[in-house]
C-alpha cells in the first residue's frame, strides 16, 4: 500500500533529520554552559526510540526506506552551526528546535488526515504518538524562550 510506504517513510526521515541535527547541535554545545542541553539530550533519546520503532515497522512491511539526502543533512548542519555560532544561548537553541519539531508536527499530521482510512490503524496511532511527543517537546523547550 503506497499510503503506508509514504508514512512511514515521512516518520522515519523526520526522527531521522532530528537524530542527526539533535546530535550535531549537542557537538556544537558540548563544550558551553547551556541549561538546555539536558533537555536536548532527552528529546534526542526519545527520537532515537521512535527511529528504532519505525525501523522494525519499515521491516515488517518490507520497506526499504529511500536515503535522506546527504544535502539536506549537510545543509541542515550548516545552518546549525552558522546560527550557534552566531547566538549559543539557549534561547537561540530552543528556537531552532521548535522550528524543526513544528515541521515534523506539520508533515506527519497532513499525512495522517490524507491516510486516515487507508492506513492500518497501529501506524496512524504510532504517527499521533509521534506527534504528541513532538508538541511536549515543544511545549517544554517554550521555557528557554
């Protein structure tokens, strides 16, 4: 079923973007005195969670899921590193998490309500997990704002 495919496959890229620009900026702060980084390590393990779940998910249906380009991830690290650079406060950091979770939050809510009726219901149930974990994270990163 190509609805199933195009959701997980959204799922797993998205905990996938977020597994690897969560690690980088946690390189690129690793050596500063920012309060947030507690919190940042806790949504990257829970990212990793989803990511291992999906993965297993993926297999069952016989998926192979399509590379995330090596751009997107290059640009995406860029990106981070110019803007800690520029601004490591956790208010800064805070920001551009938020940005990434909203993206995610918007991305696989839009495919659920297209896939509703044609998607097993495990998955749909799996993608609002996501997502609720997504807005808490956003909710709990509005503190450093």
């Amino acid at each position: 079923m190509d609805e199933t495919n195009e959701l997980l496959e959204c799922m797993y890229q998205d905990c996938y973007m977020a597994v690897k620009n969560l690690e980088s900026l946690l390189d690129e702060i690793k050596h500063k005195d920012n309060k947030i980084k507690s919190d940042v390590e806790i949504i990257l393990k829970e990212y990793e969670s989803y990511l291992k779940e999906l993965k297993k998910e993926l297999k069952c249906n016989k998926i192979k899921p399509k590379k995330v380009s090596m751009f997107a991830i290059i640009g995406a690290k860029m990106k981070m590193r110019k803007d800690v650079k520029n601004d490591n406060s956790d208010s800064k950091i805070s920001d551009i998490i938020i940005q990434g979770l909203v993206m995610g939050v918007i991305d696989i809510n839009k495919r659920i309500d297209n896939y509703k009726g044609e998607v097993n219901n495990n998955l749909i149930k799996l993608g609002n997990r996501l997502i609720e974990f997504q807005q808490e994270s956003i909710d709990k990163l509005k503190a450093y704002l």
